[in-house]
C-alpha cells in the first residue's frame, strides 16, 4: 500500500484546558504542539486560532502569528487552518487565506445541525445550524483557488461527499483535493466501522482520503483505514485519550500512538516531504 500520511489537529475550537490540560491556546503553544507532533511523525498540523484565554479567534493577527511560529518550528510542515465556524458570515470566516496562503484549509461540504449532547444532564452544551450552502461552498473554494490553498474537504455525511461533484463538475476543485469522512460528530454520521466503510466507497477512485474520528473511537476506526489504504487524523482536537484509555499529555504523544497503530497493521508512515510529493503539495514560504 501507499504510504499514509498522518495529520494531527493540535487545539480545535470547543476543547479547554478544562478538559485537558495539553490544550495549547497561544500562537508559541500551537507551534510548540505542531512541533511535538511533527517529531512524533505527523505531516499536516490542523489549526483552529484561539486568543490568548482560549476562546476561538477569528482575527488576521493571531493566523499570522500561529503561522509565523509553525514556520519557525517546523519550516516544512504542510499547514492547514480552518474555516469552520458557526454563527460567523462567509466573510469573517474566510478573511485569513488570502494573507496567510495555508498549504491547506479545511472545507465543509455541506450544512448540517452541529451540536454537543450530554446524556448524564440531558442538556446540550452546544447546539448550532452549521450553513455551508452551495453558493457559500462557491466562495470558499474560489477563495481557497485564489491562495493557492489545497481543499481539505471534510464531510460530516454521505450527502457532503456527494456535494463535491458540482462543484468539481464546474472546476472549482483541484484534482488533488483532499476527502476528510468525518465521523461521531451529533448531526452528521455516527463513527462506526460499518458507515466509515460506506463512507471509503463514495469516494472516487484515486482520490486521497482520510478518516477523522471524533472520540475515543478514532483508534478503532484509525485501524480500519490503515486497511483499506486511507489516512487519518490524531490530535486533542478530536480525542483527549490514548488506545491505553490514558488521557494524552501532548499532541506528540497522540501521533506517536497513531504511528505505532499504523506500523501494527502494515503500513509506513510519509515524511512531510514524501506528503508534499503525494498530494502535489509544493512548498511556496
């Protein structure tokens, strides 16, 4: 098989310190974090901005400085920021890619109700309509066309893989666009072998994928890709724990564990240039 190329989400943008203590929210402790994973073996650092208290940040200022800190740290690490985010315009959420020209950015690939349930207090902590129309989706990838950044395009469901193909049919996806199946997340499909499965047939031939499972399931379903050739994703963004059921310490450690599980099932890890190569990635900063 094709080597496989592991990504690591180092903060997210609802996960606290609060809740795990490794949590990196300044641009110094996200490169810092970027650093930890990429020795561990991770090729694309996922980033979501937070200001210096740990709430989300949207502003120019904080993308530059992460991106400026990664770089410093890790010169050749394929970056990707996101551009997810509830409750903000098409705008605000896209204002940082021209400037900062990321390798990659998160692309969503269709609307959904996006929400945080707990069954111990029957009560969500979070609940939200995440819009991702068609005509948002148009000015998100032309954005990302005009930067020059590669689509990481995450679907939540089986409809948002589907969405690709207008907007493909149109021109506006690069043909070495990324499939993130995005599986566990309350509104879109449950993180299950069997749908992660029947996620991997959607998708078109050729085409790179990989898996993001949120929770502890993500090793289960980590496994499962190694198997039918895909990627995945590791990181506290997604899940705090280790396979051992140990909280993780560090976004290294979590890479260092989806290393050891990808070594067991048969596969070799992409160095961060042998990723570049792959995805037709060149580094440009």
């Amino acid at each position: 098989m094709k080597k496989l190329i592991l990504s690591a989400a180092l903060t997210g943008a609802a996960t606290t310190r609060k809740q795990c203590e490794a949590i990196p929210y300044t641009p110094k402790e996200i490169a810092e974090e970027g650093r930890r994973a990429v020795e561990a073996g991770a090729s694309i650092l996922h980033i979501h901005a937070r200001e210096d208290n740990g709430v989300p940040s949207w502003r120019l200022e904080v993308f530059q400085a992460i991106k400026e800190e990664v770089r410093n740290l890790c010169p050749n690490v394929i970056i990707n920021f996101s551009t997810g985010a509830v409750g903000l315009s098409k705008e605000e959420r896209m204002n940082h890619i021209i400037p900062t020209a990321p390798d990659m950015a998160a692309f969503n690939m269709g609307s959904m109700n996006y929400a945080i349930y707990s069954k111990r207090s029957k009560q969500f902590h979070f609940e939200g309509v995440f819009e991702n129309s068609f005509s948002t989706m148009e000015y998100v990838v032309d954005v990302m066309n005009q930067a020059g950044t590669i689509p990481e395009m995450e679907c939540f469901d089986t409809g948002h893989i589907r969405n690709v193909e207008p907007l493909r049919d149109k021109g506006l996806i690069p043909d070495n666009a990324v499939y993130s199946l995005v599986m566990g997340v309350l509104g879109g499909i449950p993180a299950t072998t069997e749908n992660l499965i029947h996620q991997i047939k959607q998708v078109p031939e050729g085409a790179h994928w990989q898996t993001i499972a949120i929770s502890r399931k993500q090793w289960q379903l980590a496994a499962v890709a190694c198997t039918m050739g895909g990627s995945f994703r590791v990181g506290l963004e997604d899940n705090f724990y280790l396979p051992n059921g140990e909280m993780a310490k560090s976004n290294g450690e979590c890479v260092e564990w989806g290393v050891k599980l990808a070594r067991m099932m048969g596969r070799e890890i992409a160095t961060i240039d042998e990723a570049r190569t792959m995805l037709k990635i060149p580094l440009t900063d």
